[in-house]
C-alpha cells in the first residue's frame, strides 16, 4: 500500500527577525516554516530535520549558545514554548504561561535560562530554569516596556484567530506583530554576570531589552529577584528594533528603527557614541565574541564595523539582493569566518566576515504563500511555483532545492503557471497572460487583459501549440501560442474557473468552477460539449487515463466521481476532509490520486475512492498538490509559504 513521507521544505518564515540560528557546529542552521521547527545542514540540502509537535504558526524561534537546546512558539491561544533537545530532536519542556504569541525570547550565555517575552496583546516576561522548565521569575511589563506588577485584570484582547475556511491567506505576515512604536518589547538579548563597582563578576545575571527604550534588567537567580533599569539616551530620542551586548558586557548596543546604532556604556547607563549605519532602519544586529558588530538594514544592506581601539569603525557594506529586501536575521556560529544572513525574500545567504563581505546564496524559498506548482511534461528534477504575495515566479531544481532563475515583475503578481516546452505560460491577477523564459526569466511575449477579472487557471496542450486559460468571471479563452492570438472563447461558467485540465488526446478539456459546475470542451470545434451540476462549488479537476472520467474535490469536503456520459456523479466520499478541499492531482501511471484542503491535511486515495492515508505538514490551507512525472513524489504548496516534497512509497 502506497504511502507518503516528507522528505524535504522548501521555505522558511524570514519575513520575521530572528527567525535563522546558525549552530555551534558551524554546519546546521535552524529555521522555522508553518507549524515546523527545520534543522538544514549546509554541506548537505538533502539531510534536513523537520521538528513537529506545534498545532499553528511557528512564529519565533531561539538556539542556546551551547546548541544544545532550541525553543519554538506559536501564534494564538495555544502560544505554549516549546525546548527541544537538539541532539535527540525530543521536546523536554513545554512551557505554558503566555496567552497569545512570543515576541522574542533568548537563551542565557550559561545555557542555563531562557527569557521569553509576550506579544503586543501578552505583555509578559518570563524567565525559566532549563534543568526544570519552572519559571524563575515573571513581570507583566507596561506599554512603556516598564516592568510592573503582574494585574490578572489587565485588559489584553488579542485578535479573533482567522478561520481555516476564510478565503485569505493565513500568514505570520498577516498576524499583529510587537512593534517599538506601540511600546512592546521586540528584542532580548542575555549579556553574563552582572560587575560590582570594581568591575569583578557577581552571581547576578543581566539581560537587555529593545523597543521604545533599552532597558538593562538584573536577575537574582536564587531569589527570582528581577531589577530593571532604562539606559539614558540623552538628546538622542529613537525608538529600538534590536539589541546586543558587546563581548564583556560593558557595552549595550541598541539598533534604531532611524537606521543608526546607540552604543551604551553599561557601568554608568549612558550614551557613548551613536553612529549611522543604513537607511530604513536596522532590521537585525549580531556582535562576535571579537566585538565585531554586523547590522542588517531594511534597505537590504549588510554592514560590518569593528572597534578599532576606543572607535567603532565601519569596514564594509553591501547589499544582498537586487530589490533590497529587509536583512531580518544574522547568524554567526562556529568561528569567526562567516555569517549566516535572512533576508524577506525567502533567501538564506553565507557572507564572509572580512573586507570583501564575499555572499554566496544558500538556500530560497518564497516570502509569502504559494499558489501553483507545475512539472515540465516528462521531467521530473525541476518545476516551477510563484506566488501572489511575493510576485514570484521561480524555477527550483528537485535534486539540490537550488533556484534556476526567478521573473518577478513589480506590482505584477502570478496567479498559476505552467509549463510550454523550456517556458512558462503564466496568469497574472491584473489578467494578463506571459510567456516567460524558464532560464533567463526574460518575459518573450505577454497578452494584456486577457481575463476582466484576473487569470485564475491556466494549462498547455502537449503540442506546445495553445494555451486554454480561466478567469475570474467565469469565461475560458484559448489562446494560439504560435500566432499570439485569441482563438476562441468559452462562457461555460458565470464564476470562477478554479480548475482546468487539458485532456491527453490535446482535443478536449474541463473545467471546474465555483459555480458549481463542470465542464467539457471541445477545443478544436471551440465549444462546450456538456456541462454538470453540483450542489457545491467545484474547487479542481483531475481526469482519469481512460477520457472518460474526472474526479472534482468540492467546497462541501466532498470528492465527487463523474463518468462524462452520464448526468449525475457516480460516486461521491462525504466528508473527505474536514474543510473545503482546494486541490486534487492524479499520478501518472500508479492506481491513485492525492487532495489537499483548507485544513492543511494531504491525503493520498487509490482511484476507487479508498483512503490510503493523510499526511502532516502544512499549517494552513494547501493551495496546489502535483505528482511529479515518474511518480515518485508528491509537491503540495500553501498559505504558509512551503512548498513540501514528499516521497512515494
């Protein structure tokens, strides 16, 4: 009996700081994407760990500097912490007190106490003993970021969570983050042993926190005692994105949301220098053990500055990509050499800590949920996704999880795409059709306003000689790809084509729509040929070999089997998931086919309606599922951002 298991995710949630830790090791890195805690090796792209256990949104993430523990949290009401065990990949620890989310949290440089601090609608700071998992201490801090006495009245009302049905994409991008100017609390940061006057080690511990101030905040760990105090800024009025301690402590490093950096003298708590670094603000800041200072902008810059004997001097800066996307974590770990940096476009970059910043790309995904993939006919080592919110097409290639190319047209978002020969046909939300090169990402050629109201689902015949594309209105339009004209027009549905399937006999097609009916055309007689009821909205269509078959995945969490010489459904599985299901793709040459739905299941079913199974990995609703050509595996995409390759067996 065939099953499923996940061998790789393309993705990672960037768009969030903080959310990339480079290991001790100086080999592993650790990520976050949808419900999963990812462990990559940088030698290898294939030997990837996904840690599972959360039942939303990972939204934050923290490495121990030992790397022997890793801390993940949620969005929502179930925000409990989690510590795993990075060498065994076990959770030891849950950690139950937050209400809604974590907007930062950080390990001490012993290994031994984890802070972790609430959202903009918690509000709380805890500090936990890692032997125990038991809270040492606990502040309820004000919208000042002040340490106050905890209120079990205070009025905290975090957002309803969004529906898994709701038609909007379900994202951390699209979930109230903390913010400085609301007063949170957006960075931590642990700094060692507190000095007396003489400057000796005491048995106190500090730790700094970012947000509309700095604040330096001591801890007693036998007593739980907990003193917070605000560096003075002087006439230098900012508000924090990210804070750090030089290597001894005596300094305190705040980044600005101006795009300078205020450097504080911890012994007297007030300003020694400031010193500009970059536009649109500082994103992220890591500092070396040899206080080497590296800061990430929100125009896309990565700056390295040194502390050339009293001075703090800048050495190099560069840009990571192109379009400067936000730099939103930097990572160092097993030496001095490199760094590993984030940036929002789904990029994970090694730079060299030197004169040259040299950058080298490690891995990509796509910054925003993804909603097609497409296999080349016949190949099963590369395909093609794009996604709306990034306004992405990219080229993957299944063997190494590199990129071939990316088109990315400004203001310009992809809908669907699909392969034509050595290109791509893609739909676009404004509802043009472009003919794009799949190496050089070059558009050849572009229909405008192909569909009023958007393209929505498109396909190629097998002759590379027409495209057949949906729209938003309803309406299917044939398109001569030799020629660059319109060759006919369908009005077989009066809502939106969701689904589109041209046959193997590159003669007929159907379509699915949401409202609810299914379609057959004749392609080379331009016209429709029957059209089917149902008493849902028909969301995809796959067609069975035989031509005579199709199987639609409904709104109503039905899959619906039609013979296309009969009137009404064949067969019909009530309650195949438990939400609407969104996508459906039949293998090649193997008895099954395999959905996804709003409630972020896979499913695999032999083509007689049998289950075969359901798989977990997604944490929210899966958009689009392909069998690759040798159906070996299976490529399901979603609202998370991730695209999953899973194995068959």
């Amino acid at each position: 009996m065939a099953t499923l298991e996940l061998e790789h995710c393309i993705g990672g949630i960037y768009t969030v700081p903080n959310t990339l830790h480079l290991h001790p090791n100086g080999k592993d890195y650790v990520s976050i994407a949808g419900s999963s805690v990812i462990i990559s090796d940088m030698t290898d792209p294939h030997n990837q760990s996904l840690l599972k256990g959360h039942t939303g949104t990972v939204n934050s993430v923290a490495l121990s500097p030992g790397g022997q523990f890793i801390a993940s949290a949620q969005l929502g009401d179930d925000a409990d912490v989690f510590i795993w065990d990075f060498d065994s990949q076990n959770i030891i620890h849950k950690l139950c007190q937050h209400e809604h989310g974590i907007a930062c949290m950080a390990f001490s440089h012993d290994n031994r106490l984890l802070t972790t601090i609430g959202d903009h609608f918690d509000r709380q700071l805890y500090v936990w003993d890692m032997k125990s998992g038991y809270i040492v201490c606990n502040k309820q801090l004000s919208a000042t970021g002040a340490g106050t006495v905890h209120q079990q009245g205070t009025d905290r009302r975090p957002p309803p969570q969004p529906s898994r049905s709701s038609a909007s994409a379900i994202s951390v991008r699209a979930t109230p983050s903390a913010s400085p100017s609301d007063g949170d609390v957006v960075d931590v940061v642990w700094g060692g042993h507190a000095r007396d006057i003489k400057r000796r080690e005491t048995a106190d511990l500090i730790f700094a926190t970012a947000g509309p101030n700095v604040s330096l905040w001591t801890l007693t760990p036998q007593t739980g005692e907990l003193v917070q105090e605000k560096f003075q800024p002087g006439t230098y009025v900012r508000s924090y994105s990210t804070v750090g301690f030089t290597a001894q402590g005596e300094k305190c490093i705040g980044g600005t949301t101006s795009g300078d950096f205020v450097v504080f003298l911890v012994r007297t708590m007030v300003v020694e220098t400031v010193i500009p670094s970059c536009s649109h603000g500082i994103t992220s800041m890591s500092i070396t053990p040899q206080n080497q200072i590296i800061i990430g902008g929100g125009d896309g810059s990565l700056s390295l500055f040194r502390q050339n004997g009293k001075q703090i001097v800048g050495i190099k800066q560069t840009f990571l990509t192109e379009e400067k996307h936000p730099v939103t974590a930097i990572t160092c770990g097993g030496g001095e050499k490199r760094c590993l940096c984030a940036t929002a476009d789904g990029t994970v970059h090694a730079v060299t800590l030197d004169e040259q910043c040299q950058e080298t790309p490690l891995s990509y995904s796509h910054s925003g949920p993804v909603s097609c993939i497409s296999f080349p006919p016949g190949v099963s080592d590369k395909f093609a996704s794009c996604s709306v919110d990034d306004e992405t097409i990219r080229v993957f290639d299944l063997s190494t999880y590199d990129v071939f190319s990316t088109s990315h047209l400004l203001k310009s978002p992809p809908t669907c795409v699909a392969w034509a020969g050595e290109c791509l046909a893609a739909g676009y939300t404004g509802g043009e059709i472009r003919f794009v090169d799949a190496i050089e990402s070059r558009v050849l050629w572009q229909l405008l306003d192909a569909h009023r109201e958007g393209v929505t689902t498109i396909d190629v015949d097998r002759n590379v000689s027409m495209i057949v594309s949906g729209g938003g209105a309803g309406d299917l339009r044939v398109w001569d790809i030799r020629t660059q004209k319109l060759k006919c027009q369908l009005k077989n549905h009066s809502q939106k084509v969701c689904g589109l399937r041209i046959m193997e006999d590159n003669k007929h097609c159907v379509s699915a729509s949401k409202d609810k009916s299914l379609c057959v055309s004749d392609l080379l007689a331009e016209r429709r040929l029957s059209i089917f009821k149902y008493r849902a909205a028909l969301l995809d269509v796959a067609p069975l070999p035989d031509l005579r078959q199709v199987v639609t995945p409904s709104q109503d969490r039905s899959i619906v089997f039609w013979d296309l010489s009969v009137a009404d459904p064949t067969r019909i599985i009530q309650d195949a998931h438990e939400d609407a299901i969104t996508t459906i793709s039949m293998a090649h040459d193997m008895d099954m086919f395999a959905t996804g739905s709003l409630d972020s299941v896979v499913k695999l079913w032999k083509t007689n309606g049998q289950l075969l199974g359901e798989f977990f990995g997604h944490s929210s609703a899966i958009n689009c599922i392909r069998f690759s050509p040798d159906d070996k595996q299976l490529l399901s995409c979603g609202d998370d951002g991730n695209i999953l390759v899973w194995n068959i067996f």
